[in-house]
C-alpha cells in the first residue's frame, strides 16, 4: 500500500507539471487565446462550486451551517486590526496567483517559470525568519538556495541562447520570470503573515481560506470586463481546448487536490513534498509535446538537472528531519483545496501546531465555534469488597460494611473528560517541507492556552 501511495504522489505531482504548461496553451494568443482573468474565474468557479458542496455536506448537521460560508461569521468579534491584517494578507495571496498564471502566459519555455516557483520555500523561510516568526533557518538552506539559484539562471540563460525573438511570438521571457519572482516574494509573504495572524489573533487559517475564495471570483470578474476580454473565446476553443479546460477544472481543481490532500495523510507532509521537484522535468517534457518548445541548448538541461537535485536533496533531508517527530505536518500548495479530517485528544495532551514552522502552511482549524465542543462522561464506580468481622473497608475509594465475609459496595470517583474535535484543514502544497527543529519547549505557555483536555476528577 506504501508504495501505491508512493507512486500515486509522484503521478500527482507530474500532473501539476503537466498544469504549467496547459496554463500556458490555453492563455496564449497563439493556441488557447483566453484571457487570464477569464481563465482565473471560471475554473475557480467550477473549484467554489465543489468546495462549497463538500463543505455543506460536512457540516450539514450543524447549525448556521450557510452562515459559515461567509467571513463576517468568522470574524465577528475580532478587533479592527485582525480585520485589517485578514484582508491584506488574502489580498496579497490573491496578488500571488495572479502573478504566477499571469507568468506562464508570457512563457516561451514554462518549465523555466516551474524552476524559478520551486525556489519559494527558500523564500518563505528567509522572510519568516526576518519577520522573526522562525527563530532559526533549517539546516542547509543557504547552500541548497545559491545552488537552485544558479540553475534558475543557468535555464534562463540557457533560454535567451537557443530562443530566436521571432522564434515563439507573442511572449516576453522578461516579463515572465519577473512575475515568477513576484510571485514567489508574495507567496512568502502570505505564509508569514498568515502564521502572524494565527499566532496573535488565533484566527483559524479556514478563514483565510474562505475569505481569498470569495475574494477571488468576484475580482477576477471585474477584471477581466475592465480589461474587455474576450468571453467568446470559448466556442472556437476546439476539442483539444476543452479537454484542456477540463483538466485544469476536474483534474486539477478537484480530483488533483483531493488526492494530494489524501497523500499528504497517507505518507506525511515531508515525504510527499520530497520529490516535488518533478514538476519540473514533466513541465519540461509537456513543453516540448504541447508547445514544441524544446530547449535547444545543452545549458538549459544542465540548469534544470542542477534545480532538480538540489530541491530533491534540501526537501529530502527535511523528511528526512522529520521521521521522529509525532507533530502532523501539512503543506500549502500554490493552487489548493481544503480537507477534513477529525481526530480526538484523550488521556494526555497532545499539540497539533499550526503556526510555529515557518516553511508551511498548517491549519489545525475546527469548522465548529469555539464553545461548539463535544463532551464524553465517563463515571468509574468501583466495587469495594471488605472482608473480616464487623466493618470492611473496601478497596479504589469503597466503603464496604459487612459481616463476616462481605462485599460493600463502593462509591468509586466519578471521572469526566472533556473531548474536542479538531478539524484540521489542509492545504496541499508545492512549496516546501517544514522543519522539525522549529518546534521547541517554549511551547509550554501556548499550549496552557488552548485547552485541549479537561480533567476533572470527582471524589
């Protein structure tokens, strides 16, 4: 079973290679034609549409269960500054998606974009670190990022060799990989921020989520009639058009999250991000099959097999870091979908941290309020048997009172544990694995915050 789940994280993450590159055909003026915006709002559409139908089915026994689906209900009673800070940082991951489809569309080559993409966990360590929600860098970092970083620019260099200007009309290499970088800083900034806000706030990240959903839609549609694209573009897509919109729809906006959320589950976090770094040569290799874009100079292949060996190796050793330790580890994919899995603490705390590693993007969410918790009695009444003349005492707290030979029974304590259910939200990721050395003992005064178990014992 381990290696069918195996196999199906490497086929998921080839699928998310494969994206990169439909992203890019079905944009470009020279295939797909669509306009970005229309292309971000409608497969999002169909994406609200399947989230919103899983979360009503979750929570159907709830009541406000239609109340939950909008941000006010979450945000309600929070101060201005959490509202304020909320907003931005959904904002800014809104910048972020729009930066990176925006990148594919000016691709000549998209597995250049796909390297430069791969470098964000570098990134949302650095900026996590600075922002001091980190306390210390994992190990190798520095020389793993220079390494990414001089294979990023050999492809690029690679690309502006082979690529005649009249070669792939219609693109701007410049403005590609400047939008990548863009949005790899947003994206970093987006984690951080959303950690801050956990961590200060205790907002749950579910209402980020809800609220860059509904954000999203409405936006992507006011600009895509601001900058007047063009809607019927759809009907001269042609058969191969709409098999590609159905890929990026059903395979990648449901089926595709749905199954790396599982996996994420199945194997861990760490092992699942570790080989991450095959989009990269199937960006490449559907370059050449949809795009004809095949690089054409040696220094572009050695780029890619310099990024590709060292995220292998950085993302490897961090699985690798994070084989002993009990915490769930979760990480926040680019394009996402949320699910639901329910655990239940008992007989000794046990902490889940959402905030405290800065190279992911946890959410340990409950989808119930805060006071919507679910509560287990358990009453031990123990049997007291005395034996002897007179009066016996009877053992586990019984007074037992008889004579001769007899059996008292006893009032034993009476036992009441408190359970809550903890929804944990997962957002699957192609950024980075996180890293073990960031949870330490200071967690002590968090921890006595959250109040997980209650105890209470009645004698």
């Amino acid at each position: 079973m381990f290696l069918f789940h195996l196999i199906l994280t490497f086929f998921l993450h080839v699928m998310n290679g494969v994206y990169a590159t439909i992203l890019a055909w079905v944009q470009s003026p020279n295939h797909g034609k669509m306009g970005t915006f229309t292309l971000l709002a409608s497969s999002n559409f169909i994406g609200l549409i399947f989230y919103v139908s899983l979360q009503l089915f979750h929570v159907r026994k709830e009541p406000n269960k239609i109340s939950k689906l909008f941000i006010c209900y979450h945000l309600k009673g929070y101060p201005r500054s959490a509202w304020i800070l909320t907003f931005f940082t959904a904002i800014v991951w809104v910048l972020a998606n729009f930066s990176t489809v925006y990148s594919f569309r000016y691709a000549s080559h998209p597995s250049v974009v796909q390297g430069l993409s791969l470098l964000m966990p570098f990134m949302v360590f650095f900026i996590s670190k600075v922002f001091k929600i980190s306390k210390k860098l994992p190990r190798f970092i520095i020389p793993a990022f220079f390494i990414s970083v001089g294979g990023c620019l050999m492809m690029i260099l690679g690309v502006n060799k082979s690529q005649d200007d009249n070669e792939v009309p219609n693109t701007n290499n410049t403005a590609a990989i400047t939008l990548a970088i863009l949005f790899d800083i947003f994206a970093a900034f987006f984690f951080s921020f959303q950690q801050k806000i956990c961590r200060i706030y205790k907002i749950r990240a579910e209402v980020l989520l809800i609220l860059i959903k509904q954000m999203y839609i409405p936006s992507t549609l006011a600009l895509s009639f601001i900058l007047k694209e063009d809607w019927s573009v759809f009907k001269n897509l042609g058969v191969e058009g709409w098999m590609f919109m159905l890929y990026i729809t059903i395979g990648i906006m449901c089926l595709s999250r749905l199954g790396q959320t599982k996996m994420v589950i199945e194997i861990g976090a760490a092992l699942y991000s570790s080989v991450q770094a095959v989009r990269l040569p199937s960006t490449m290799v559907s370059d050449y099959v949809v795009l004809k874009a095949n690089p054409h100079w040696p220094l572009q292949y050695i780029g890619a097999i310099i990024v590709f060996i060292s995220i292998s190796l950085f993302l490897g050793y961090q699985a690798y870091a994070d084989r002993k330790t009990k915490l769930l580890r979760f990480i926040f994919d680019p394009y996402t979908f949320i699910f639901v899995e329910e655990t239940e603490f008992e007989d000794e705390f046990t902490l889940i941290n959402p905030i405290k590693n800065a190279g992911a993007n946890f959410h340990m969410e409950s989808l119930m309020s805060d006071h919507e918790t679910e509560t287990e009695t358990e009453k031990e009444n123990q049997n007291g048997n005395g034996n002897g003349n007179g009066n016996g005492n009877g053992n586990e707290n019984g007074n037992g009172n008889g004579n001769g030979n007899g059996n008292g029974n006893g009032n034993g304590r009476e036992r009441e544990i408190q359970k809550k259910k903890i929804q944990i939200i997962i957002s699957t990721s192609s950024s980075d694995s996180p890293n073990s050395d960031d949870f330490d003992s200071n967690e002590s005064s968090e921890i006595k915050n959250l109040d997980e178990i209650v105890e209470i014992d009645r004698k």
